[in-house]
C-alpha cells in the first residue's frame, strides 16, 4: 500500500462535483495534487492548477511530474450540438490514456455508470462502454467504477429536484416504482482514494453504490421530508415527448433511460474491498 504523502494524482474534471469532493479528501490525506480543468477553480494549498480548454496534451504533459496515478472524471451525461457522448465520453478518453503514456501515468481510474454493459442500446452508455474498453485495452493499471447516483451538496440530482420544488411540485416519470441505489460523495471519494493505493482495486470494474436500495418514488419522498409538497406522476410516453421536445424539461431521454433501466449492484463486494462504513440515505439527506 502506497503512503499518502508520497503520492501525485492527477485529476480531470477537478472542478466538477465529484472532482472538488475528491480532490478534498486527498488534500486532507497530503497527497500531492495536480487539477485539470477547463475553466479557472479554486485550488487546494499545494495543489498544482492546471488549465486547458481543449486539454492540450503537450500543455498539461508539460505541467505534470512523476505523478502515479490519474482519476479522470471528465463526462456528459447530456448532448448538444458541441457535446456529444462520442467527444467527450469517448474521444477524450482517448486523448487521456495518451496523456498516461505521455507522462507515464501508470494507474487510471474512470467513473463509468451503472447499467454499462456490451448490450446496452442507450446512447449513453454505449459511449461509456467505449471508453471503458478503451481503458481496459490500454495496458494501464485500471480501476473502472460503474456509479449509481453520487449524491451529497449540489449533486445533479438534488439540483434537479430542489428546483422542481421551488416551481411547487415534484414530477415522477411513470410509476416511479425503479430503483436506484444512491451512494454519498464523500465515499465515493475514499473509494477512489482506496482504488489508487490499493491493489485489491487494480485492473476491476467495480459497481460503485451505495448499501440501501430504494423506488425513485421512496427516495423522492425522503427527500422532501415532512414539506408538503405536491407529487406527481407523468406517463412515461409524456415524459419521453416532453424529454424531445421540451428544453426546460426536468429529465433528458438518457435521464428517462437509466431512471426506467432499474439498475442495481452488490454493495456487498464493494464493501468487502473498502474498510469504512457507507452512509444511508437518511444520513445524506
């Protein structure tokens, strides 16, 4: 196991959700930091600011040293006409593995999602299964996490339903009775973290979520508490129509897609790997 204060990480995506929790906790553990990002971002005391709008790999190359490992976490769970899944969740997978051979990155770790498989006919995560396999291929040392919903403060999730609140009601895509098995940021950070000095992580694809499972329906209804708020329930036909044609609508056709998925993992295997206890849905909220 590699000692804390020995390490260089590199991380992309550093001034996302999960990158600015991630890069939190490492600093708190000394690890020597290296944050990639597009646009400018508050940086941690000793970490090493790196910006690259179009992650030019012969900029950022240059910037790196003797770093062990690199968490990317760079993605889209949306398209547009600028961001597709093939750019973002595939290409610059690509220009990242090249980025480890560059410097001689030796470890990644990759935030996939849960659901990814070789017969997945979701535009999403087919774009996630090439990366993932363009990882697998790389011949680096891979750790690939397939994510339930990573919720804590200002997650996509919460952000989604506290604005529904505000307009007064919550809307559930047709029965809401799917699952999903929410897992706490700050956890998902010390599996990284433990994903990197650990080599019970090295070359698995491991389902990252967290130890309860609930309905969307259940899991709404933890999350608005005791206000009395308005629920209600939209025909999936509606929802996926609203998804196309409505650009204020709440959820996307690949929101729909993962939501109805009902996907679950062994939190259990997860678990065995890890040496901390998880936090409940209760404890989050």
């Amino acid at each position: 196991m590699i000692k804390s204060k020995e390490l260089r990480i590199a991380v992309t995506g550093a001034n996302g959700f999960v990158g600015k929790n991630t890069r939190n906790l490492l600093h708190k553990k000394g690890v020597m930091l290296y944050g990639i990002s597009r646009k400018i971002f508050l940086n941690n005391k000793h970490e090493s600011k790196i910006i690259s709008p179009d992650f030019n790999i012969n900029y950022i190359s240059s910037k790196l040293k003797n770093c062990d490992a690199l968490i990317h976490l760079i993605g889209t769970g949306r398209q547009t006409i600028k961001s597709t899944y093939e750019s973002v969740n595939v290409e610059l997978t690509k220009k990242v593995l090249q980025l480890c051979k560059k410097t001689k990155i030796k470890k990644i770790v990759y935030i996939s999602g849960l659901g990814v498989s070789n017969n997945t006919v979701s535009s999403y995560f087919i774009s996630k299964y090439k990366a993932e396999n363009e990882i697998i291929t790389s011949g680096l040392d891979y750790t690939i996490l397939r994510a339930s919903y990573i919720i804590g403060k200002n997650d996509p999730l919460t952000k989604n339903l506290n604005g529904q609140i505000k307009s007064g009601k919550i809307i559930i895509p047709g029965s809401g009775k799917y699952h999903l098995q929410p897992i706490f940021v700050n956890d998902v950070a010390k599996v990284i973290y433990n994903s990197v000095i650990s080599k019970k992580f090295s070359n698995k694809i491991i389902e990252l979520v967290g130890p309860e499972t609930v309905t969307f329906k259940e899991f709404v209804n933890l999350f608005k508490g005791k206000t009395k708020l308005k629920i209600e329930n939209m025909d999936l036909e509606h929802a996926y129509y609203d998804a196309l044609h409505n650009p204020a609508s709440r959820y996307g056709v690949d929101d729909l897609n993962i939501m109805i998925g009902d996907f679950v993992g062994n939190h259990n295997k997860l678990k065995k790997l890890c040496d901390f206890k998880f936090k409940k849905i209760r404890e989050i909220l």
